[in-house]
C-alpha cells in the first residue's frame, strides 16, 4: 500500500526533486515500511521525536529537521541530522556550528524564508536572509554549510496564491544562488507537501515534504 503510493510520487517527480517522507507523529513501523519501499530522507519536525527514531530505523537513513528548531536542542540531534530545513537566525547557525564541531561534522542548512500570508508561520523575510548570508561572521562557521532555502505556503485552495508564493521564492532563491562563500552553496530549494507538491516541482522544487499522502492524516 504505502509502497505504491512512494512508488507513484516517485514516478510523479521523475527525478526533478527528491522526496522527504514526512513520518511526523506515525510509529517506527510505517517507517520502516516506507524505508523497505526505498525511501531514505525521513522528515521530522520534532526534536525528541527524531531522536527517538533515529537509533530504531537502519543507519543510511537521511534524517532531515522540518520544524521550528529551538537552539537548546540542536544538541540531540547534531551527531546524526542530515538536513535542517528551518534555519531562521544567526544565532541558531551558530549554535549548529558549534554542536556540529562536537562531532567532526559539517552539518547542511536551508533557511526558511516567510513566503505564507499567515501569522503563526515562522522564517525570514527576504531582506532579512540576504543580510544573514552577508553577514561576516558566516566565514567562521565551518562546521556548517547553507545549502539553500525552504518555505511554507499559506494553507489554501487558493492555487494562483500558492503558485505566486512559490514562484516568489524560487527567483529569491535564483538571486541568492550565485553568492560565492565558503559556508554557502546553494543547491536545494524545499518547498511543496502533499496538497501541493506538483505544483511546487513546476515551480523549481528539488526537495518536497509530503506526509499525510502517503501515510494518511495526522
Ligand atoms: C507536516 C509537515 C509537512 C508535511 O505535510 P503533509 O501535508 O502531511 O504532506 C511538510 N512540511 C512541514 C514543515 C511540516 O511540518
């Protein structure tokens, strides 16, 4: 069942992005399910959560942050994240520098950017990302790497509105790519989930987020 509707998503993508299935709240089971159907890159939005499951799903699992990371608990999760999707400060890349140093790694970030009309939706505001990547202090993280951008979507049927925010962060994304930094290299762009993760690959997503497609709702 779960198999072939990875099976599907993956011959929807056909290669242009890669998908991160989202096992938020769902048991180790359905994840390993998942993982025997091939999937690799697991998103969870929770630190404990992840933490949980990490020691319990074999070990080329990519493990990949999706929520709001507090800097208290970059600590849990550094020895093994893959990806961490919602960088919005300094001060957390810092954090992340500094536990990735702990463990001799180099940990890829993306920074969430607020493209969504909604008020609780967390990230930066474009001004605010370009200031981040020019900031001075970037050239002594070198235990971190920002790999490009992630954004959420107002949740709506409103598909003219989501296409926009995703075509808005796709030419953020086009302008930031070119800066040449040790600590920067863009090459991912996260963005789309299951209403809307088509659309997001049309609109020049390499990374989708989907969840409650495959392992139905929360
Ligand atoms: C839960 C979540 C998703 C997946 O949402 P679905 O609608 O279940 O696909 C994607 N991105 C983030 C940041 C999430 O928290």
């Amino acid at each position: 069942m779960i198999a072939d509707i990875i099976r599907g998503i993956e011959t929807e993508l056909g290669g242009r992005a890669k998908l991160v299935a989202v096992t938020k709240t769902k048991p180790v089971a359905l994840l390993q399910e998942a993982y025997d159907a091939g999937c690799r890159l697991f998103g969870e939005n929770k630190v404990q959560e992840m933490a949980d499951k990490q020691p319990q799903l074999p070990a080329d699992v990519q493990w990949h942050l999706i929520g709001h990371l507090q800097t208290n608990k970059v600590k849990y999760i550094a020895s093994f994240v893959a990806l961490i999707h919602s960088v919005d400060s300094l001060k957390l890349l810092q954090e992340i520098n500094k536990q990735a140093a702990k463990h001799n790694r180099v940990i890829d970030c993306l920074l969430q950017i607020y493209i969504a009309d909604e008020e609780t939706k967390f990230g930066l505001s474009a001004d605010e990302a370009k200031a981040l990547l020019d900031s001075p202090e970037l050239e002594s993280l070198t235990h971190v790497r920002l790999v490009g951008l992630m954004g959420l979507a107002t949740n709506t049927d409103d598909e003219q509105k989501v296409r926009q925010e995703f075509r808005g962060l796709k030419q953020l994304y086009d302008s930031l790519a070119a800066i040449q930094r040790p600590t920067v290299q863009f090459r991912e762009l996260s963005m789309g989930m299951s209403g809307d993760y088509r659309m997001a690959v049309e609109e020049g997503s390499t990374l989708v987020r989907v969840g409650s497609a495959i392992f139905g709702s929360r």
